[in-house]
C-alpha cells in the first residue's frame, strides 16, 4: 500500500489493484496506474474538500468511479459552463449518511457528519479505510456552551456506531483553530476503534500541530500509530 498527502484534507491510496483519492480540491496528484481503477470520494461541497479541478486532473484516465456525498450538485449544464465532459455523469455514484452502498467490489459505508456531508469507511482488497471528511468533535471557544455540547453529542452517536472496529488505514481531522481543543475528535477516535495507522489531515498549512498531535499521540497510548505528515507529496509505503 502506497500513501501520498496531497493537500489538506486529500490523499491518495494505491493498493494492489485500484487507487482511491479522497478529498481533492487543490495540489498536485502523482502520476497514477493507467491500469488500476480509481475511485474518487468527496465527503461534502464544501470548497476545501471538493472542486470540479478533480475531472479535469484525471481526464487523462479512463477507467474512474466518483463516489460523491449527495449534497454535491452536478448536472449536464453546469459542466459544461465550467468546460467539464458531462460523460463523467454516467460514473458518478452519490451516497447519503449512515448508509451502506456496494460499488464494483468495494464496500461503502457512511457515517453523518458533524459539519455537511459524509465521513466514509471503506472495505476495499482486504482493508478497511476510514476517511473522515468533516466528521469531528467541532468544539470551538467562540461558540455558545449549548452548541459545543451538542457537537459532542453528535460526534460521539456516530463514532458509537463503529465502536470497536478494526480499521487498517484512518484519515482524521487536526484543525489548529480549534485552539486546545483540536486534538479531542482524533483522539476519542483512536480510543473508540482499533485503528492500526492513522493520519492526520485538515490542517491547511500548520504543520506546527503535528509536533502537538506527536506528544499528545505517545501520551495517550497511541504515538506507535501515527504517521506525521510534514509537506506535500509526502510518500509512505506501508506493509499492512
């Protein structure tokens, strides 16, 4: 398994016989495997997970499935305004929350995020991947103590739903604007799941809250798992 950041919240993961890219909006994608097919998710609309720049990067492939949170609008004169083939319809497969969807031979399941759109977790040759877009424990000091408690409550119902899974590969969110509380999602995460590796995403440029995450990861018993991201078209191989 070959994994390369590319930008915030974006990743790509080739295994052995298909390539999955999550989140894209912006950065260089590597050069990918004509032979292999890719498989696009984009979580929600919101512009720094999701940008019609996707088809046009991967114009050069033919054989690519989009799976896209149903909130993503796209039809025929839309793309053709923004000079996109509108033939990319026809392999466009939009997933709502807290449903399971079987496409080719991998399986999709959702969960409801705390923010819009999907988080995905991902049975796919043998191992199960879990992405979670905006899915996190959103606590913010300039909200109101009602909002944050029910941003907890909503984070943690839907975390409760995959309690205990066995997860190979995790993409979680570590937003330095959450200030001291950035880590908490990632954190009840690791400690909910049996998550062999994780990455951390959604941190714009700030690589700063890597150093953080890495001392709070080791103290709280899950440092051996963490895979520290330091810039972009950084590369792992990663025997699993």
């Amino acid at each position: 398994m070959k994994v390369t950041y590319v930008y915030h919240s974006c990743f790509v993961v080739e295994l052995q016989n298909s390539i999955l890219i999550f989140d894209y909006f912006k950065g260089g994608i590597p050069v990918l495997n004509k032979n292999k097919i890719i498989y696009v998710f984009s979580s929600h609309e919101h512009q720094d997970h999701f940008s019609l720049t996707i088809f046009r990067e991967l114009e050069r492939y033919s054989n690519v499935r989009y799976i896209f949170s149903n909130d993503i609008k796209l039809n025929k004169g839309y793309l053709e305004r923004n000079h996109v083939n509108p033939a990319v319809l026809e392999n466009i497969v939009h997933v709502q929350a807290n449903q399971h969807y079987d496409v080719d031979d991998i399986r999709i399941e959702t969960l409801k995020s705390t923010d819009k759109g999907v988080a995905f977790l991902i049975q796919a040759e043998g191992k199960e991947i879990y992405h979670a877009g905006d899915l996190n424990w959103w606590h913010w000091n300039e909200e109101t103590t009602d909002y944050n408690q029910k941003m907890e409550e909503r984070f943690k119902k839907q975390i409760a739903l995959i309690n205990n899974r066995s997860i190979d590969l995790a993409f979680l969110p570590a937003d330095a604007r959450q200030e001291d509380y950035f880590w908490w999602g990632f954190d009840y995460f690791m400690k909910q799941t049996n998550t062999k590796i994780v990455f951390p995403m959604h941190f714009w440029e700030d690589y700063t809250v890597i150093d953080r995450l890495e001392k709070i990861a080791f103290k709280h018993g899950y440092g051996s798992n963490l895979y520290s991201v330091r810039g972009e078209r950084q590369e792992w191989v990663i025997q699993i």
